[in-house]
C-alpha cells in the first residue's frame, strides 16, 4: 500500500470512528423516560449520514507529500414516541401531523390487536360448554 492510500485511508478511519462516538442504538431508540405516574416513553429519530473524501495523485519529487481532505455530517430528526401506560397500553405518538396512513394505521394496530383478544376471550366465556357423556 502506497503513502498516499495509507493516508487517506487514516482520514476514511477517522471519520468512521468519530461517527461511530455521535450514532449509535441509544441514538435512534432514545433512553426509556418513567414518568411519575409509571408511564414509560421512549423517543424514536431518524440518523441520516454522510461523508465524502479525497486525495491528491500529483507527481512529485518528493513522494512523501499528500493533499487530501475529509468532510462529513449527522443530522437527527426525532419521529415519535413511544408511550407505553402504567396500565400496559402502548401508543405510538408521532411528530408530524402529515403522516402517512400506512404509519397511522402500525400506530393503532396494537390497540386493535388488544380489543380483538378481548372480544375473542369474552366471546369463549360467554358461550355454553357442551358436556361430553
């Protein structure tokens, strides 16, 4: 490997890593908070990242000499929250006010999960149970 590639190769390792220290899990599933009351809420964001490098090829006497350079950025939207009741009941709560209905209708799938199993349970034990001779 040549001076040069080894050099920008430390630049490409230098950006990862420090990368690496700004994003990570807790980044985009956030710290559960527990309020007073019991009620958990975990925030949710999205992490975009992008980074671009280069380096000089100038024929010189001097081989040792390297021209690069190395930018790069993060940016983090938060999308929602998690909300998870005292009781057990989880909503999810989401920062935009145009969202998509395929994202509205997973936010309410658990409750309508939930109510389905109720009504099915309550279903079972209201109806008569046929006895076997």
């Amino acid at each position: 490997m040549s001076e040069r590639q080894s050099n920008l190769e430390g630049l490409v390792r230098s950006a990862i890593e420090k990368i690496k220290e700004v994003v990570d899990v807790q980044t985009v599933v956030g710290n559960p908070i527990t309020a007073p009351n019991g009620t958990v809420i975990i925030p949710v964001s999205k992490i975009s990242v992008g980074f671009g490098s280069g380096g000089s090829d100038i024929p010189a006497k001097d081989r040792e000499l390297f021209g690069g350079g190395m930018g790069g950025g993060v940016s983090i939207q938060p999308l929602a929250f998690i909300v998870i009741a005292a009781d057990g009941g989880v909503k999810l709560l989401q920062m935009t006010i145009n969202a998509s209905k395929e994202n509205a209708a997973l936010a309410i799938l658990p409750d309508i999960v939930d109510k389905i199993s109720a009504m099915v349970s309550k279903s079972k034990e209201e109806s008569p149970k046929e006895e076997i001779d």
